[in-house]
C-alpha cells in the first residue's frame, strides 16, 4: 500500500484509477499541507542519520533454543539434578556464544 501511494504522490495532478476522487482531493491537500511537507523532512533526516545502522541486532531468543532450555531444567529437576544445572547451564552457553561468533563470522 506505501508503495501505490508513493506512486501516487509522485505525480499530483493524476488520480490514480483505484482511488475515489474525493480521497484523492483529501490527500492532495495533506500532501501539500505544511504539517505533512515538516513531517517528512523531519523523516528523511532521520533516514539519513540511521544510514549504515543495524536496526535488527538480534535481540530476540528464538523459540526453539527457550524449548531447548525448558527441556534441559525440567529434566535436571525432574531427576534431581540441582548439582549439575550450574555445569549444564555453562555448556549451553558456551554452544550459544559459539553460535553467535560463527554467526558474526559469517556476516
């Protein structure tokens, strides 16, 4: 949908086929409105600043490895392994940083 109105806006004294002509009126004079013209440049300044930045720096966990982890403590509880959670935990998490280096690697 941004993108027809994009096209749209490219080119204000042709209405494009889909749209109603009173919407289109609506939107040739937001377009041309003060608040519209300082709104976009106040975006394309931030556009320009974010230039280069990684918006996705994974931050998220993935649902397989909280699955994974769910698995290793109930089994270490169920069978009574409190003594060994701490040694499990640390391997699960060397696995993970290793992952992430091979990961970083790759990239």
């Amino acid at each position: 949908m941004s993108q027809l109105m994009q096209e749209a806006r490219k080119d204000l004294e042709k209405k494009p086929i889909w749209m109603r002509e009173d919407v289109w009126a609506q939107l040739k004079a937001y377009w041309k409105s003060s608040s519209f013209k300082s709104k976009s440049e106040t975006n394309k300044r931030n556009c320009v600043a974010m230039d280069g930045a990684s918006l996705h720096t994974g931050g998220s966990i993935p649902h397989r490895l909280h699955w994974k982890r769910m698995v290793i403590l109930f089994y270490c509880h169920f069978y009574n392994l409190d003594s060994k959670i701490n040694y499990i935990k640390e391997i699960s998490l060397s696995i993970i940083e290793g992952g992430e280096r091979s990961k970083s690697i790759l990239n």
